[in-house]
C-alpha cells in the first residue's frame, strides 16, 4: 500500500500565535514563531502522522507541541520500534520533558496520533484532539475526546446545544503535561483497535481549531468532494477559516492507494 500524506497548521483568524503543531515524515513545526507550516510525504507500508494542540498561553503552548513533537521524532528514528509499541515510553518521556520545561507555569498539549504499521492503522490520543477514519462514504471517529463536557453529551445527559455552550466544554482530564494533584493522575492514551488498510481509506487528525467549527458531516462531504491529500487538508482549513476560525487549526490528512493502480481521492 502506499500512503500519501499532507499537514497544514494555521494560526487561525483570532489568535495572535499558532500553539498547535503537527509530525509527518520525521517534520515538525521548528519554529514557534511560524504562524502557518505544512508539509507533505509519501511512504509504503509504514507512516507516522501526528497533531498537537498546546495549551497554556503566553508562548506555553506552542512550546508544550514543540516538545511533544521533537520526542516523537527522536523515539521514530531508523531503528527505533514501531511508535504503538513504544507509545508508553512517549507518554511518559513526553510529560516528564514538558513539566521539566513548564516549572511553575501551566504547559501542557494534546495530541493525536495515526501510526501505520505493516499497512494496519494504530490511533492513538490523548485530549480532544481527534482521529478519523474516511471509508465508504462514513466517517468514524477512532480517537477518545478526554472531556467530560463531551462524555456528558454522547451518554444523553445533556444535548449538543447545552455542550456547545457548556462553560468546561474544553475543560481536558488528560493531556501530555498534566500534573499530579495528589491523587496519582495515571495518563491512559486511548487507543484504538487495529484497522487493516484498504485503498481509498482517508484518515483525517486534527486540533478541535477543526471540529469546533465544522460539523463531522461537513468534513465527511469534503473529504468525499475534494481528491487527494492536499485538496482535502487546504479545503478543510479554508472552512474552519471561513467559519470564524476562532483557534489554531491543524490538519493531517492520509489517503491510502494500491501502487498498481495511482493515487485516489
């Protein structure tokens, strides 16, 4: 199988710095001054994909990504195990740098992962930034939203409305970086079961910059309109932007392909 790739992050139309960052092909956002960044790959077999939404103001978040980001590079490097199997010593090493970095200030970020491994998909998360998969004209979300606001919302204890609305809507019980209260906060990624990939599979990550401002059947409808990798990734961003784009944005877009048969939408 082959998979191609394509990551943009935006700042957004509100916000004066962009705390989000992204992983593909061994990139990642460097500089945390760079408003907008993209990249795209190509790869057989194996891929690592990633998002990261930082949080914690001032210049926090984006160093809290940042940090994220370069650890995932550094533990997926040529001879390292695959990122599924290494993901407790990720979380781990991750949280540990960011509260070593953080002192007394608050830092912390999501993230949100799709590793493909011998063309089986592996996502993986903590936070509420999501992972989807695209297939047969459904759109599934693979990823956990670590809320409880949201958790309220899909167990019918309150409607769509009142969460949309809801003062602790991104209030986040797991994340990299959290701290422990006293009462022993045990970070427990979620992980998806393993997915055999099929030509013309979509996976989508993203920062909630995304899904605050589109509904998933807007996003399934554009990753059904628009072909390839990049149309999908820029088309979706471009919506958020229209839609008010009220926080960073940040888009990893896969699309799987036989390699007998080209590229597919």
């Amino acid at each position: 199988m082959i998979y191609e790739a394509y990551l943009i992050s935006h700042g957004g139309c509100v916000r004066a710095n962009n705390e989000d960052n992204g992983y593909l092909d061994g990139r990642f956002r460097e500089d945390d001054g760079t408003f907008s960044w993209e990249r795209t790959a190509k790869a057989e077999d194996c891929f690592l994909a990633a998002v990261f939404d930082g949080m914690g103001g001032e210049e926090n978040g984006e160093v809290a990504s940042r940090i994220a980001a370069e650890t995932m590079a550094e533990l997926s490097g040529e001879g390292t195990a695959p990122f599924s199997r290494n993901l407790e010593t990720y979380v781990r090493l991750t949280g540990e740098r960011i509260l070593s970095r953080a002192g007394r200030t608050h830092m912390g970020t999501t993230y949100t992962a799709l590793s493909i491994e011998k063309d089986l998909y592996f996502f993986s998360n903590l936070g509420d930034s999501r992972g989807y998969l695209y297939r047969s004209h459904r759109l599934t979300q693979m990823t956990k939203d670590h809320n409880m606001v949201r958790e309220l919302y899909l167990n019918g204890v309150i409607t769509k409305e009142q969460a949309d609305r809801h003062p602790d809507r991104h209030t986040l019980y797991q994340y990299l970086g959290i701290r422990d209260d006293g009462e022993g906060v045990l970070l427990e990624p979620h992980t998806a079961d393993s997915v055999e990939a099929r030509p013309g599979d979509v996976c989508l990550l993203c920062s909630d910059g995304l899904t605050d401002m589109l509904e998933d059947e807007a996003i399934a409808g554009i990753l059904e309109e628009e072909s390839g990798a990049e149309a999908k990734a820029r088309r979706l961003v471009q919506e958020a932007l229209d839609a008010g784009g009220r926080d960073n944005v940040t888009v990893a877009v896969v699309v799987s392909f036989d390699g007998e048969e080209g590229g597919t939408g």
